[in-house]
C-alpha cells in the first residue's frame, strides 16, 4: 500500500482495486463495477461471507420479519398520517385521514404501533403477532364512514443489523479475514 500516494495525487480506482486484491487475494474488479460504478444494491450478506462474516437482521424484539401494512401516524392517533407507497396499506386503499379502528377483529391501538425511531415523532405499525402473508380486515372511518377493506401483510423491514462471525468458515475464508482485519 505505501507503493501508492507517494506523490501526494492519492489513489486511482484501479490502484485501489489493485491494492484490494493483493491484500485480499479476492479479485474486486467485478464489485467494484456492479456495486460503485453502477446503481445494482449490494447483497451485504454475500460479500461478508466473503470474508467469514455475516448480517443478522433484527426485527423489533425478534429475529424474524413480522407483517407490514405501511401505515404511519404520529403518537396517541389512529389516524393515518401517511401510508408508504406501494404498500399494502396503499394497495387496499387506506389513505391519509383514514381512522383505524380494527385489524382483523381486534381493537386498533398503540400496541399496533411503534416510534420510527427515539427521536421521531411518527409511527410506524408494528404487527409483531402477524405474518407477512396474512390476509386481513381492516376497519376505519374515512369522513365520518366506516368501512372496511382486505389487505395481504408485507413483510416488515429489519429495525438493526449485527454482523458476526461465520461458523465454521473454511480454511480459505479464515485466511481472507485475517488478512483483511490486518490490512
């Protein structure tokens, strides 16, 4: 790596590509193309496995997603503030204004919902008991009219990501990791 910047102009994308591999042994030219040269999403999970790591999602207090309408109200309310677009709020036709009143027979309230954030004044829905999947009912008053409407739950997005150690990585992936912690 010291070969690099003696003449204060920095790195080249293909001198950092090429300082990548020798420290890795892993060829980046084809990341760096799909991932920082393009607009494709990096799979975090597969890269870190690369190197004997791997994401492990949180969804509130548990590990695996849980149902998603796409609602958002502010604190105390069970009148929609926004719905998420392309939601499956949206797509069963809750709008803005719209006041909860029931999912799929039980009593709309703030048990249904959870803060985006601690600092965020809005909330989101929280349908820890649900499934994504699941189809059911929702009841709300739009203007004054009760109605009701079927919606399949999305699946919920995860709160936090840890990442941890693969277990038992092979030999290979041991080696790519040490060499990669050591820089």
């Amino acid at each position: 790596m010291e070969k690099y910047n003696k003449d204060g102009k920095g790195y080249t994308e293909k001198d950092f590509i090429a300082s990548l591999m020798e420290i890795s042994s892993l060829d980046f030219a084809p990341f760096f193309s799909k991932y920082v040269n393009d607009t494709e999403p990096i799979d975090f999970q597969k890269e870190l496995r690369r190197i004997g790591l791997e994401l492990q999602a949180k969804y509130g207090n548990q590990n695996e997603p849980h149902g998603y309408l796409g609602i958002l109200s502010l604190p105390g309310k069970n009148t929609v503030y926004t719905v998420v677009e392309n939601s499956p709020a949206q797509k069963a036709g809750i709008s803005p204004n719209d006041e909860i009143v029931a999912i799929d027979g039980f009593k709309f309230n703030s048990n249904f919902m959870r803060r985006v954030s601690d600092e965020a004044h809005i909330m989101v829905d929280n349908l820890q008991d649900m499934k994504p999947g699941k189809k059911v009912r929702i009841h709300f008053f739009r203007m004054g009219i009760l109605m009701s409407v079927e919606a399949i739950l999305g699946e919920s997005s995860a709160d936090s990501y840890t990442v941890r150690e693969m277990e038992n990585p092979d030999e290979n992936v041991k080696v790519i990791r040490e060499k990669f912690l050591m820089g």
